[in-house]
C-alpha cells in the first residue's frame, strides 16, 4: 500500500484527509468517533468568545433529484466555553497523540486578544492553529471572519499577532467573498503563514419559499445570508486553490477544501497543489465513515499508478494550469456520434442548433432509419453536445491534425504588434 501520510507546515498526518473546522468537530466526543473511523485529522470548530447560536440554521439545494449539492447554514463559531474545548482537545489528543489536531481561532482584531488565545490552546497540546478569516456572516458583522479576510492588512497584522507567540505551524483560513484570493494569501505569507487553507464558505441564501414567501432558513420570520458550500462549491474552490499554487509569491503549503466528497475529488485539489484536504459537507450528508472509501480509493489510485508516497502527486497539474492568453488557438478538436451507440434522444441536435453552432444534421440511412452525424468543417469542438448527451461514450470529441504550428493570443499579440512595428521603420 502507498504511504498516505502528509506533512503539512510540519504537521504530520496519518493521511490527507482531515475533518473541516465545521459541527463535525465541535466536541471530544465527535473528533475521536472520527478519528476511530480513520480521519487523519481534525480542525476543531473554531473557538473564541461562546456565542449564542439561532435556530434553525441549515438549508440545503437540491438538484435534477440530488439531494445537498448545495449546503447552506448561518450557524456561528463554538458556543461552548472555551475551557471546556480545551479540555477536550487535550484529552483527545492523549488519545490519538498520532492524529492531527488543529485549533481553529477567531477573536477580535486586537493584539493582546490573539496572544492570549493561542498561548491557551497551545498549552493543551495542539499540533497547529488555524486563524479563521472566513466565515461570511455572524462574526463578520462584529468584524471578525471574513471581514478581516477581506482586508489584506488585517490579514497581515493578525497573522503577524499569532505568529509573535506560536509555538506551532499557523495555517491562515482564507475567504473566497474577495476578487482576487491570491491578494489576501499573499498577505498571509508576508504575515508569516506556514500554511493557507482555502475555500470557507461562499455569501449565499439558499432560496425563498414560493408560499410563505420565508427565507430558506428563517428564523421567527427573518432570514440572513450564510455560508455556502458542498459539491457545488468545488469547482470554484479548485480555481481558488490553483491560482494561489501557481503564483510565485505564495510558498507555502495548501490545505484544500470546498466541496471534497470523495477521494476522486481530494486528488484532484493535491493534484492542483494542496498538500491535503478537509471535508465537512459530505461528512454531514453521509457520515464519518465516508473516509474508509476515500483511505481505500486513494490506496487503489496511487498503487495502480506505481506512486509510492501520496505526497509526490502534489501539484503535479499546476504546470498545466495557465492563463486564456497562453492557450493554443490553433488546437482543434470536434465530435463525432458513434450511431451504434447512440439512441436518438436529440438533446445533442437541439443543444447544437439553439445554443451553439448549427452542426449537427438529421439524416437517414438507405434503409430510412435516422441517425446524426457532425459536419467537422463547422464545427467548434465547444463541448456542449458531449457534455448533454445522456449515454457515456456515444459522443466523442476527437482532436484532428494541427494543420498550423501553435500559436497562442499572447503570441498572435506579440507578432501583430512586431509586424506593425517594421511597418513603421519601413
């Protein structure tokens, strides 16, 4: 079997696959069920003053029959007390002293307040902090989470703050309501960072009832926006993850999450650079012991490709993330519909002609039975015919000769502009 286990800032890890700091890790009691369960680690739900929390808080968004594509909540940071956590974690960690634990800390933008905090959870035996600077609501209108995340100033000070006392790695929790993500990791690591973990959850509202005409969740009658996450959130959590693993200013190591479900999807965001992940959403859909599939499936994926250590897969694919500048215009691949294949449900046909490029054509065979077949001369190799058509493999997109050398829109750029500069020195 391959060797699962991460070094994350120096935080070891029997494997890449840690609980989020979410309701999953809100008590002792739910961090060592998981840890049994196989949980390489656990980001405990994040402590600083108690508050009280509203019910209700959840709501999810369904799709096409899937039950929590979407997950939404307006719950807040712990609202036990403070010794009480600190407890716990230090039995927990008596428990499991191979396990990683990890304190996730929110307080006010003051100084003394994040030395005081960190030097109490560290005393109980912690193996990192991670400084919360993403929860979109609650905190945020009292100027913690991502209020401060948004601010790269604030990012940078309060990092710095933690870090003049830590004895242990700090990893920055980095909201994804901001333009550019890279901005506010970049102050992180000017902070001090040792690692940035990304995606927290998204501004949302989860929907309103068409009856009552309630937020979907109300609270008396009210409703506020939340955090949003889940498979939904993946693909944006992905992109977050892969433009601060490709930039130069950004060097430290990335705990990924947002919409991780299954081990497919934690390869994928290490793939992309994080070092490992952390998973919330499907641990409350589905259970702790979602992790066995994903320890197993990870096990099966590096042995079948002769990988020893899941370590060296690791930001394997940034290099292959780039700008639209940096794409080859000249690639040209089309579809083609396989006609044993294929059952004739049209959706290909009519996507194509009312949405794209008008290059699918209903023909009959000398026998009078239909059939569809693309005119490649016209078309774009846009993906949407494949991607509608409900049978696996009846559409293909196939790449043709590169009939001109590559040339991207940077390039193309670059030689518009020499040819109009020889023009004027002619």
């Amino acid at each position: 079997m391959a060797d699962l286990t991460t070094n994350l800032a120096g935080i070891q890890s029997p494997n890449p696959f840690w609980l989020a700091s979410a309701p999953p890790t809100n008590s002792g009691y739910q961090v060592q069920r998981a840890f049994e369960a196989g949980w390489g680690g656990a980001v405990w739900k994040t402590l600083g003053d108690p508050i009280l929390n509203v019910s209700s808080r959840f709501a999810a968004v369904g799709f096409n029959g899937q039950r929590v594509a979407g997950f939404n909540n307006i719950e807040l940071i712990t609202d036990r007390p403070l010794e009480v956590n600190l407890k716990e974690i230090y039995e927990t960690k008596k428990k499991f002293p191979n396990h990683a634990i990890i304190a996730s800390l929110m307080v006010e933008p003051q100084q003394e307040k994040w030395h005081e905090i960190v030097k109490k959870v560290e005393d109980v035996g912690v193996d990192g902090l991670e400084l919360n600077f993403g929860c979109p609501h609650g905190m945020a209108e009292r100027g913690m989470g991502a209020a401060s995340g948004q601010v790269p100033d604030l990012v940078e000070k309060q990092t710095h703050w933690a870090k003049e006392v830590a004895q242990t790695p700090v990893i920055v929790k980095l909201t994804p309501n901001i333009t550019d993500i890279t901005v506010t990791a970049e102050a992180a690591v000017r902070g001090g960072a040792d690692a940035v973990s990304m995606i927290n959850t998204i501004n949302s509202l989860a929907g309103v009832d068409i009856h009552s005409w309630n937020i979907i969740p109300h609270v008396a009658g009210k409703g506020a926006h939340g955090g949003y996450c889940g498979p939904a959130v993946k693909p944006i959590a992905l992109n977050m993850v892969a433009e601060c693993a490709r930039s130069p200013f950004i060097n430290v190591p990335i705990s990924g999450m947002g919409g991780v479900s299954n081990w497919q999807e934690a390869v994928e965001f290490m793939l992309m650079g994080a070092t490992g992940v952390q998973v919330c959403t499907a641990a409350m859909h589905h259970g702790f012991r979602i992790v066995e599939d994903m320890i197993q499936g990870l096990n099966y994926y590096l042995d079948e490709r002769g990988i020893e250590k899941v370590s060296d897969i690791v930001g394997k694919a940034v290099s292959k993330y780039s700008d639209w500048g940096n794409l080859d215009l000249n690639y040209k691949v089309v579809a083609r519909i396989d006609p044993d294949t294929c059952i004739n449900c049209n959706k290909c046909h009519i996507s194509c002609e009312d949405t794209s490029h008008q290059c699918i054509d209903m023909l009959k065979d000398p026998s009078g039975k239909s059939y569809l077949k693309v005119r490649e001369e016209d078309c774009v190799g846009c993906n949407l015919c494949s991607i509608v058509c409900p049978v696996d493999g009846a559409i293909s997109m196939v790449e043709l000769p590169n009939e001109q050398p590559p040339m991207t829109w940077n390039e193309r750029q670059a030689a518009l502009q020499a040819t109009a500069a020889q023009r004027l020195d002619v």
